[in-house]
DNA sequence: TAAACTAGTTTATATTATAAACCAAAATAT
DNA sequence: ATATTTTGGTTTATAATATAAACTAGTTTA
C-alpha cells in the first residue's frame, strides 16, 4: 500500500536543497545556507550525504582567495527526486 | 523561503497513518497495523504520539472479548494535514 | 597586530524511529 | 484439564538522525 520514502530526501533540510538545486543549474554553499535558512554545520552535514549517495556533485575551489563550495545535482539526483515525490503523493493524496 | 514541516507529520508511519485516517471515518488498530506494514510496537508509538498532539482521538474498548483500539482524525488533525500537504508543496513543486 | 569575519568541517548531543521484549487474555491443540 | 499459540496490544532498549556547538584555516578590517 505504502511504498517506502527515500529517507535520504524524507528529511527537511536535505529535502529543501534538492529542491533548490532542482531548479537551479548549481548553487554555492553560502547560498543554499541563506535559502535553507540553516546553519553551516548541519548545512554541511547534510550536503555531504546527498553527496555520498551520489544525488549532487560537490565542487571545491576559491572565489578570489576564499573558499567556494558549488553543488549540482546528478541524473541520479533528479532520479531520486522524482520518485520521492511520486511516492509521496500515495500519502498526501486523498 | 522554506516553511518548516510539521515534524509530527513528517514521519513515514505517522504520515501512513494520517493519510489512511484522513480517507475513513475510523480505523481499528489491526486495519492500521496491517495497510501500513508496520511492527505492532511503532505502530502503538506512533498513534500515542499523534493522539497526544491531538491529531487524532483513540478510543479504547472490546470487539466480544478481544481489546479493541479505535482512531479517528480529529479536526486540529485534519488542519494539520492540510498545512503540512501545502507546506510540502513548496518543496516539491519546483 | 589584534579582533572580527568568512566559509566552511568535525564532533558532541539531543531527538526520533524502530524493533525487541514483554504482558494479559483468549483461542487452540494435546 | 492444561500446555501452547495467537491476538492485540504496551513498554523499553537500541540504533539512526538531525542539529547545533565547537573548532579550523585563512582573510579582511580596525
């Protein structure tokens, strides 16, 4: 009756940055911590994971002498996406 | 940007629960058990967790001599539900 | 040159979900 | 009759998770 939700994205945070990242071609850490309204660390935590299961890319370089983290999301990524919400709408809808 | 989901909410079991709950008029403790594929003891978590918030009202009593629980969404439950639906929205409608 | 800020990472903690262990009564098998 | 299993749960222990606090390395500003 209820298909598992992808407990990579059933989570808030992880959830709010594969949805910017939907839509957007990339984005920089320091913006999706402003979207996503979270702190650097959980902010981190949690890109590394969507990164480790190979949902977004994860790209380190410097903007002039400062750090830049740029994050993309993978065929996989979308893939996940997808699917999460087709499931979700077992549970929301109706 | 990100409205918070409703934590009570955003929990696979409980929201298997809600959503069968939102579509019938009650459900007995074994129907629930039984569409949500859940262990007896998660399940008894979780609708504590829900009647407690006062998502949900559970009503204990006997079907011919076998212990029988009852729950039924209640309108703060329904209220929820329905935030909770359109605060998913803005994650998942790009 | 000390203080504060930027852009993060690592680690500790608090919360949560989940299943295992348990319980009382009833039904079934011996 | 009386063990044994099943039903319908609850309680408790454990594992997983989310989150923030503490930290780092370098940079800008006072």
């Amino acid at each position: 009756m209820f298909k598992d939700l992808d407990p990579l994205l059933h989570s808030q945070l992880r959830l709010a940055i594969m949805s910017l990242l939907m839509s957007l071609e990339s984005a920089e850490f320091t913006f999706l911590k402003e979207k996503t309204n979270s702190t650097a660390g959980n902010l981190s935590v949690q890109i590394d994971k969507l990164s480790e299961a190979g949902y977004i890319s994860v790209e380190k370089s410097f903007k002039g002498k400062k750090p830049l983290t740029t994050c993309k999301v993978t065929p996989r990524g979308i893939k996940a996406f997808e699917d999460y919400v087709n499931t979700l709408k077992q549970y929301i809808n109706k």
